[in-house]
C-alpha cells in the first residue's frame, strides 16, 4: 500500500455501512474515482485494498465510535508510516477521518526507521513528535518538586535541572568542576552513611535509594533529601556515575519523627499531667497549713515573716501549676472577653521559667484595662511561642521587651515592620515582643511564617510556631508582622481588636454596654 498523499481525508457511510460521499484526496489515493466509490461498503473496499486490516477494524465500524492505527505494511511491526483512522456515528450517518501519522510509541520503537527517508511526509511528522516530546519533557521537568541529575564517578556533575539554583543560588555551577563540594554540603554525620551507601550498590545496575540531610547556605539551614539514583556500569563492569533525582522530604521527615513519637510522648504527658495534679495537691495542703499557721501567729512572732514567705512560695507555685495544666488541657477552643493586660502579666510565670535566669526581660502592659474577645489558651501559647523564639535568638545576659498598648482605629500600627505602613482597621491593642538578638536574615523574612521552615536543628525545631501564631491571630481578625536588623535584633507585632469592636460598627449602644458588662465580671472574677 503507498504512502498517503493527503493532510486528511472523509468518507460517508449510511447505516448499512455503504459509502454515500467520498472527498477527492481518499479517491487519488487509492486511484478511483469518488463517484464510483458511491454504494460501495467501506470495509470491503479497504479490506481489498490491505487484507491484513482485517484484524484491526471491527466489521460494525458503521455503528459506533472507533479510532486506531492502520499500517502501510502487511506486518505493523514492520511498518513506521500509516494512517490514522477516527470513525464518528451520528443518527443517520457515519464519518470516517484518515490522515498520514507514525506507528503509536510501542510500535515505533520496534519499527523499521528506514521508510521514513522515503517519505518526506512522514520525516516532517517524525521531527513534529520529537518536538513535542522533547517540549513535553523540558515542562516535566521545571514542574517537578525535584532536581534531576547525572553525577560521574568521582561525584562531580555532568547534568542538573534547574531546580538546583533554588537550593544552591551561587553555587550550583561548582558542582560540575568540584566533587568534593557536593559531599561537603551533606551534614557530617549522614556522610559516612552516604559512602557506604553508595559502595554497597554501585556494582549492580539497579536503581536505590538514599535519605540524608544537607546543609543549604547562608545559615546552614538542613534540608532532608531523598537521593534516587541509578548506576551506569559499562558491559566490562566499569562504573561511569549515576542518573538519579533528589526530593526535598524535609516535611515528610519531620513529620514522621513527630508521628514515630506521638506514642511514647502521649504516655509520657499523661504521666507528668498526673504528676502535676499530684504536685498540685501537695503545695494546695503546704498552703493551707501556712495559711493556718500564720493566721493564728502574733505580729511580733519571730516565725511570722518566714511562715508568711512559705504562704506565698505556695501560692505562686500553684499559679504555676495551673498555667501548665491549662497549656495542655485538651477542651473545645471556646472564646470569651479577657483582660490583654491580666493575661500577659499571668502568663510572665511562664516566660520568666524558659529564660536564661541571666537575661533581662522587661515588660510594659500599662494600666488600663484592654478587653479583647479571643480563646485564652492558644493566646498563652502564642505568646509562649514568640518568647521561646526570642530566647533562643539573644546571648545569655541578652534583653527580652514585652510591651503592651491601645491603638485607635487609623493610627499607625507595627511600625517598621516589613510591608509597612499598616494601618488599624479598628480599635484595638498592639503586643510587641523584642529581643536583641541576632536578627531574621533577609532571604528568610517570606517565609518565616511558612509551615515546617525553621532554621533550628530539624529535631528541635518543628517550624509550626509562628505558623499556628499567624492562624491564631489571623483567625482573630488580627495582624502579625515583624521587624528585624541583623546584628541588632527582631520584634514582633500583635494587633488584636477590642471586643466587640466589629459588632459595634452595626449596633453601637447595645453591643458596647453587652462587651462592656461581660468585661466587668471576668475582671473581677480573675482579680
């Protein structure tokens, strides 16, 4: 059969499969003329003209939707050139379509490629596809959340995709040049692993796989990779390097280090919680038994003044206890109006425990009282959370500000922080909590808020703190932001809108009287 001389091509059929209309280019092709086709069945026509489509059309081609590939040659295997049959059924008539195309991918790979220099045709639909595979392949592999590589024996690379620059902006050409650099960015105690993972599979032409951290610049932030690669071994049995992808898994690392110790952690919180009440009750009975000892001393007693020390060291320390116990208390996240002012001075007992008995930590809450309606707990762990960053960020004899203050609605909130000015949108109450640290680097200011980005050690830092604080306060039509200098240190912003102070833009009176009295009981309820 000769090669098609056409773009494309249509036959008619009716319901009995006989061929009513049939262009000019089908006609030229098989040397009839398209009125003499008229009455013909298509099937039989095409089967006269190569029997061996017979195994390739159903004998109901009229009657339904078909597509396929029908070979040139008598063997598909054979043939690299063919048409593209698309049969489509309508009420009274069917269409069929062919044009030239190329053998389907598993058939092209067995095919005899040599017919395709005799056919211009099929040459021009041969580069086609290869561009489209080769456009195709250059788009799969910039979307892929990995870093295809081809990386020689001695650990140099002849090949990275681009995602490489994400990592290593400034280094990524050196990777081709030094082999030693590649190894030096994987962390110390992984690399000893790596070697001999590499050692115990290089001999053998299957693909492994190899999980190690890096070390990403300028702060060494560790990243987890997922090392896929497979040997290229010569057929004497000499190793000429690797193809392979990495994977960034730091989440899924992270994640699973938390998960293989929820079990053994939840054992552990129900013990210390009991721990806990139990420590509770002990300092609840020391400070009754003070309290009744120092009530019924004299003022010129000489114990008086310590037993009256005793009383307080209980009180506080089942202050203490009781902000512990609510930090991990499991209960719905229920909102109501609080004092901002009473929580953050309570909440001192805890920042005062997780700071360096060295540094200094100031705090400014004012006078006045600040309502706010938000849930109590996850605002203590937000604050708790903002300490413990700023605790790690100072020197031991380094200085922690907390301060607390009233804005109006319009004025100038969180200033100098990034993507200033921010204005209120209401009245409300602006936290800030400095330190004099080391600062947030620049390259890390988008993305400190991310979820799993720490610069911590991965086992020490999840990379959820300020995330969950963002979702908190956010969730509180509230802002957060930040202010850093490297060198000199960072603050962090919290605006938190008055109670009611929503509400009070629909109903002024009512709804400022309700917030007003709510207010009121809790405050004194807490003094």
């Amino acid at each position: 059969m000769k090669s098609p001389n056409f773009e494309n091509c249509q036959i008619a059929m009716n319901q009995d499969g006989m061929i009513t209309k049939a262009s000019e280019s089908f006609g030229s092709w098989v040397g009839k003329n398209p009125k003499d086709l008229i009455g013909k069945k298509f099937l039989g026509f095409l089967f006269s003209l190569e029997a061996s489509w017979k195994m390739l059309l159903p004998k109901n081609l009229h009657t339904k939707d078909f597509e396929t590939f029908l070979p040139l040659s008598k063997n598909d295997q054979d043939s690299s050139i063919g048409v593209f049959l698309s049969c489509c059924n309508y009420d009274q008539i069917s269409v069929v379509s062919l044009s030239p195309a190329l053998a389907p991918h598993d058939s092209l790979k067995k095919a005899f490629m040599g017919d395709l220099m005799k056919d211009p045709r099929a040459l021009a639909n041969t580069l086609i596809r290869l561009q489209k595979a080769e456009s195709r392949l250059s788009d799969y592999v910039s979307n892929f959340p990995g870093i295809f590589f081809t990386q020689r024996s001695d650990m140099t690379f002849t090949y990275l995709s681009r995602g490489i620059r994400r990592l290593f902006p400034t280094e990524h050409e050196e990777f081709s040049r030094n082999g030693g650099l590649f190894l030096n960015k994987i962390v110390e105690q992984d690399r000893e692993h790596f070697q001999h993972k590499l050692n115990a599979n290089s001999k053998r032409k299957e693909t492994f796989s190899i999980t190690y951290r890096i070390k990403i610049p300028p702060n060494d932030q560790v990243l987890y990779l997922l090392d896929v690669r497979t040997p290229i071994i010569t057929a004497t049995n000499r190793l000429l390097g690797y193809d392979g992808v990495f994977v960034d898994i730091t989440r899924q690392s992270i994640a699973e280090h938390r998960l293989s110790n929820s079990i053994w952690r939840e054992g552990l919180a129900t013990l210390t919680n009991g721990l806990v009440h139990d420590f509770s009750n002990l300092m609840a009975g020391i400070f009754s038994i003070s309290e009744l000892y120092h009530g019924m001393m004299e003022k010129d007693d000489p114990m008086l003044n310590g037993m009256g020390q005793i009383k307080k060291s209980a009180m506080q320390a089942q202050k203490l206890v009781r902000r512990i116990i609510d930090l991990h208390r499991e209960k719905s996240a229920t909102r109501s109006i609080h004092d901002l002012r009473l929580l953050l001075k309570d909440q001192m007992d805890l920042v005062g425990i997780i700071i360096p008995r060295s540094a200094k930590i100031v705090t400014d809450f004012g006078t006045d009282a600040i309502p706010s309606f938000i849930e109590e707990t996850g605002f203590r762990q937000v604050i708790l959370n903002l300490a413990i960053n700023a605790r790690d960020a100072i020197e031991r004899n380094g200085r922690i500000r907390i301060s607390l203050k009233k804005v109006k609605r319009g004025q100038e909130i969180m200033k100098g922080a990034t993507g200033g000015p921010h204005l209120a949108k209401t009245n409300g109450a602006e936290i800030s909590l400095s330190d004099n640290g080391q600062g947030i680097a620049h390259e890390h200011a988008d993305k400190i808020f991310e979820p799993f980005f720490t610069t911590k050690d991965s086992m020490d830092g999840s990379g959820f703190g300020l995330y969950n604080s963002k979702l908190f306060i956010e969730d509180h039509n509230g802002r957060i932001g930040f202010s850093s200098e490297i060198g000199k240190g960072t603050t962090f912003y919290l605006f938190l809108p008055y109670a009611g102070s929503e509400e009070d833009a629909l109903e002024p009176s009512r709804k400022a009287k309700r917030a007003t009295r709510e207010f009121v009981k809790v405050r004194k309820s807490s003094a």
